[in-house]
C-alpha cells in the first residue's frame, strides 16, 4: 500500500475512534466538572502507557525535543479541557463542526512552520469541507451558546497541538508521542482538577476509563497517519467525522439533522472524494 493511502486509513481510522469518543462523553454528561473530566481521562491515558514508560527508563531513551512534548501538553490541554465543556452542552455534530475550523489553522501552520506545499487541489478540498461545517453551524442565525465559544477557543489550539506533532514524528515513535502527551497533559491539568475536585461515582469512573482506551487508539493511530502523508493532504478526510458524528448523535441521542445538516454533509464526503481522487491520479502519474 503507498504511503499515501497508509496515511489516509489511519487518519479514517483515527476518525472513527474520536467519534466514539465524543459519543462516549456526551453519554457521561455535564454533572462532573469538565476539568476534572479530562484530568482523570488523562491520567487512565498516562497508566495504559506505563509499560512502555518503564521500557524507556530502562534503555535510557528519553525524549528528544521535550521542549516541543510540553508545549503540545500545554495547548492540548486548554483544548481538550474546552472540549470536554463544548460536548456536555451542545449537540455532537456542531462540536463537531464548530472543531473543523481547526484544519484551516493546520494547513497554514503547516504550510509555514513545517514547510509543506499547498497545491490547489488541498486548498480546494479545505475550503470546501469547511463550507460544509459552517452550512451545518448557520452562524448568525442562531445565537453562539457557551459550549460552541469553547469549542472555537479549542480548534486553534488543536490546531497546534497537531503540527506539533507532526514535527515530532520525524525524531519520535508513534508510541512515544502519544504517551508523552498523556503524561504533560495530566499534569497540566492536574491544578485546576484538584480545585474542582470530587469524587467520582464507579459508572463516571468506567465511561472515563473507556474514553482513555479509545481516545489512546484515537491518537495512536492519527500519529501513525502523520508518518505517511503530509498534514495537507489529510485534512479533507478529517471532515468525514462530522457525517460519523451526525448518525450516532441520530441514533444514539435522538439528535435529528436537519436539512442543513445533510447539504454540509454532502459537501464534505465531496470534499473527501475529490482529494483522494486527486491524489490517486497524481500516484499513477508517477
């Protein structure tokens, strides 16, 4: 399989897992403390990787641009913490929607701190999938509540914490990326979290556990996706998750998409479609 394609099923792969997450959380609710939340989701992350925490202790392999792990720990914290307050508030499509201004920010950052080519065709799929998301939002129409103010403070901050990523995966393991984020965004949330704190009940305990399993596999496989294919050419395929994300908040949550929601829809699959199409093309020219 190209590298290409490798790069755009972990990325679908990695797509399908946040949904459930996001399922998962909006299951969970707003009675627990949207801080706390994510602290004790990000620690159950940091224990599932300590095997391999002690294998590195043991051979002495550190991380080698750990200025680079805390700042993604820094800025991935601020937004999942947001996250977790967008979710138990307002319906899972517009969170997800609302988070797709996130990749306008990556292909620019991506474009000027890691050096990647815009080519027409991702700026064009870009463009267009966001159309789709804002089609979804209607801004203006309805008034922006609490919940879709944090989740536009936490795309840019994604944004980020995705380039960085990115560059790590040049020096980094995909398992290690993924660990170390756990590990600096539990102790950046750990402050606040205890500020907060309360105990939780065992089924707050379990759903919080599950997140960690699957958000885990979730950003293990996105890291994988980054080794293979450029951020740019990624993106379209990440607006796929706002179709996944609409069925189970249909089917799950009785959350009934209205028409707006199916034209967005349409535009993103379209957006998809076209890239990978593109990309198919340009492989066989080679």
């Amino acid at each position: 399989m190209p590298d290409q394609a490798k790069g755009i099923f972990w990325s679908l792969v990695a797509g399908v897992l946040f949904v459930g997450v996001t399922g998962i959380v909006r299951h969970l609710g707003s009675d627990m403390n949207a801080v706390q939340s994510a602290f004790i989701r990000y620690v159950f992350g940091t224990l599932l990787f300590l095997p391999l925490y002690l294998q590195l202790m043991r051979a002495r392999t550190y991380p080698r641009q750990i200025g680079l792990h805390v700042l993604r720990g820094l800025v991935h914290g601020v937004g999942v913490m947001l996250w977790f307050y967008a979710m138990a508030r307002i319906p899972i499509a517009e969170v997800t929607a609302i988070g797709f201004s996130a990749p306008i920010f990556v292909t620019i950052g991506a474009a000027m701190f890691l050096g990647e080519r815009l080519h027409a065709r991702r700026i064009t799929a870009v463009v267009f999938g966001f159309a789709g998301a804002i089609v979804i939002l209607r801004p203006g129409v309805e008034a922006i509540q609490a919940g879709a103010l944090a989740q536009l403070v936490a795309a840019p901050l994604f944004a980020i914490s995705m380039i960085v990523a990115k560059q790590l995966s040049r020096t980094e393991s995909s398992a290690a990326i993924v660990a170390y984020l756990s590990v600096f965004v539990a102790l950046v949330l750990a402050p606040p979290a205890m500020m907060v704190w309360r105990t939780p009940t065992l089924e707050e305990t379990f759903w919080l556990f599950l997140t960690a399993v699957v958000a885990t596999a979730g950003h293990y496989a996105l890291t994988l996706s980054f080794k293979y294919a450029e951020l740019t050419v990624l993106q379209p395929f990440t607006f796929l998750q706002l179709v996944w994300a609409t069925l189970l908040g249909y089917y799950v949550f009785a959350e009934v998409p209205d028409a707006f929601t199916w034209v967005g829809g349409i535009l993103i699959v379209a957006s998809a479609s076209y890239i990978a199409h593109r990309e198919a093309q340009l492989r066989e020219r080679k």
